[in-house]
C-alpha cells in the first residue's frame, strides 16, 4: 500500500489520500488502522470505534497490542504477526480479540506492510471483521452434532445394561419365584429362608441399577441440574466416610481422609459426592478385611488430582481396559460379585468429565487399586482459541 498524491494521467483520474480515507471510513463494519514501525497506532477508522468502542484520540499514540488478550499477548502473538507480515507479505489469522469493555469478540485479521512514495516502510495496515456471530452459529451447531453424537452413544450403552445389568437379576428373581411356587407346599423352612435372603438382595440390588439408570439419564438429559461451584474435597470425602462406615467397619476397614481441609474445586457438589461415594464404595467391597482406603490430594497446574487407594484385590488388565463401558458388567465377577459397579463407573466418569474432569486408574491384581479423578481449580475461563483459518480467510 502506498500514499498517493492527487494527479491526472492522460484525463485519468488518480485517487489521493484523501480518497482512501474517506474510502476507508465508509467501511463500517470493518476496523482498520495503521500502526507505525514502533507498532503504535497513527490511525484510526470510525469502523475500528464501532468495533472496538475506542475513540481515536483514546487509541491514537498507544501500543497496538492493546486489542489482543492477555494470554495471546503473554505468548507473543502480536509481535509474531508483525513479524510474519514483513517477511510474507501479509499476516492472516482468526482469533479472538479485547473491546474496550473487556469484552472479547471473534475476528478474521489481515495485517500488511505499507510504504511511502519513495518505497520507504512506514508502518503496517491491520483490518479487522468481526466474525463473532458466525463464530457462535458454528460452535452451536458443532456443539449440536457433538450432543447427538453423544446421545446416540448413551442409547446404546443403556441397551447394553439393560440387557445385561437389568435382566440377568430379573431372569433370577423369576426362576425363584417360579420354584417356590411349585413347592409352596413342601419347601423346608432353611431352604425358604434361603431363598427368600437371596430375593430380597437381589432386588435391591435391581433397584441401586436402577437409581444409578435414572441418575444417569438425569444428567444426560436434564442439563438445567448443573450447578457448579466452589466445593471443599475435605468436607465430600467426610461425609462419604460418615454414611459409608458401617458398611467399612463390617470388614474392620480403616477409611483415611488426607485431603486438606482447604483444598476446593470448582464443580457440582452432589456429583462430585456420588463420584466419591461410588469410588469408596466399590474399594469397600473388593478391599480385604482388616484392609485401609485412603484418599488424597495433589494440585498439578490448574486441575486437582483426587486419588481413591485401597490395598484389596485390584483388577487384571483386562478389566481396567473395560472399566468404563458397558462392558465391565459382563466383567465384574473378576472381581468380586458387585451388582451395579458397571453402570455406576459409567455414571461417574459421565459427572467427571460434566465438570471438565478426567477419570483413570492403576491397579495391580493382588495389590490393590487407585482411582484417579480430576477436576479444576478455579471456574474454567472462556477458551479464546488461536489461530483458526477455517473461518474466513482472502485468497493469496
């Protein structure tokens, strides 16, 4: 780009500077200013006010990487694209930007070097469209395909517990039932009372398959009942170990709580209590009498890691492998008979990840197994991406 002066050529008019701008400034849904070779802005259009929500006599003489955000700015993304600029030519990019409200926005840029009429450089052209609507319309409908994508997972993993997990019970509570029937009259009170034990705690086994079935549709479905916040990991665990010790204490079990009282997350609290809950729980009944279960805490960058440790039987390869799909159910007499430990694995990796979490584990058979778990620190910020050219872009 270069600054011309006003002149004809043989009747043919050539546009001046003052052309340009009056071209420029009747661009407004554009930004586009200029920046010296020191990188200040010398100017300053009426699209780049609408846009941004500077004046120029605000902008005029400032650094121009005040429209960058603090994290592209802390990673140098400013000076990069100056610096591809001059060594190509141009510098394309879509990314997202700061208004001088704090607001961010979603822009396609296009930066050039321009010279004066003898060639010299003097600066630099940015131009700016704000693509932050189109921006949203494709997240929304990425966002949509992802959640069908999703749901057509969870369908087949609720037929697969239902015919497993559901039925298998069903099937045994019917063949009883059909059994004392026909010998109503004969049976022996020890065989009786036998049977009617095992009734009893296979329906309620049945019905843990189901709370977990319709907890996990819960959040599948019904989004509007997440509701994240600060939590203190201390005081869950504590109340894991209050409703859970009895069920400890049967086994001689000592349950160790080693989180720090001060250590929070930013998450759901009642899915975080019923990952806990879950987790021990499952350590409960595969951990040998006399047995400890502890759990801990470490911070690693901006996530807590939360670990689950019980010294019991721990697990082949070959379940941690299955762990959390549907078909651990088909798996779980590997280790101790657990009706419902499928399916609620699959609940709590489901609340896990819900709150920007991940969930894994390492166990050695005989040994013992931890059950890892993380969560974030502080209310994850809005992801300003980087460089993205799938947006918008000029051809070369």
């Amino acid at each position: 780009m270069q600054l011309a002066s006003s002149k004809t050529l043989k009747n043919h008019y050539i546009p001046n500077s003052e052309f340009y701008s009056q071209l420029i400034e009747s661009l407004h849904d554009y930004s586009i200013f200029t920046v010296d070779n020191n990188l200040i802005i010398n100017s300053w259009s009426s699209g780049s006010t609408a846009i941004f929500g500077y004046q120029s006599r605000e902008v005029i003489g400032k650094h121009f990487d005040l429209i960058f955000t603090p994290e592209d700015k802390k990673n140098g993304i400013p000076k990069n694209e100056i610096h591809t600029a001059r060594l190509k030519g141009k510098a394309v990019n879509n990314r997202w930007h700061v208004r001088k409200n704090n607001n961010k926005f979603y822009a396609f840029g296009l930066v050039f070097p321009f010279t004066d009429v003898n060639g010299e450089k003097i600066g630099y052209v940015n131009i700016l469209l704000d693509l932050t609507d189109r921006k949203k319309s494709e997240d929304a409908l990425n966002k949509h395909v992802k959640e069908l994508e999703e749901l057509n997972a969870h369908k087949e993993s609720i037929l697969a517990i239902l015919s497993h997990d559901l039925r298998s019970p069903l099937t045994r509570i019917i063949a009883i039932t059909q059994y004392l029937k026909s010998r109503i009259d004969t049976i022996q009170p020890d065989e009786l009372r036998q049977m009617v034990n095992f009734l009893e705690a296979s329906s309620k086994d049945e019905l843990n398959m189901l709370d977990y079935l319709v907890e996990w549709a819960r959040i599948k479905y019904a989004t509007e009942t997440f509701s994240p916040a600060k939590i203190y990991l201390h005081q869950y665990t504590f109340k894991v170990f209050e409703t859970l010790n009895q069920l400890a204490s049967a086994k001689n079990i000592k349950l160790q709580n080693e989180i720090e009282q001060n250590i929070s997350a930013y998450a759901d609290g009642k899915m975080i209590l019923s990952v806990i809950q879950n987790i021990v729980s499952n350590a409960i009944t595969n951990s040998h009498h006399n047995g400890t279960i502890t759990v801990t805490s470490n911070q690693k960058k901006e996530m807590i890691i939360v670990e689950i440790k019980d010294d019991g039987i721990g697990m082949s390869k070959q379940i941690q492998e299955k762990l959390f799909t549907p078909e651990i159910s088909s798996l779980s007499k590997t280790r101790q008979e657990n009706k419902g430990a499928g399916i609620g694995l699959l609940l709590t990796k489901s609340f896990i990840e819900k709150n920007n979490g991940q969930i894994w584990v390492k166990s050695v058979e005989g040994e013992g197994t931890s059950f890892f778990f993380s969560l974030p620190f502080n209310k994850p910020a809005t992801k300003s991406g980087s460089t993205d050219h799938s947006e918008f872009s000029i051809r070369n």
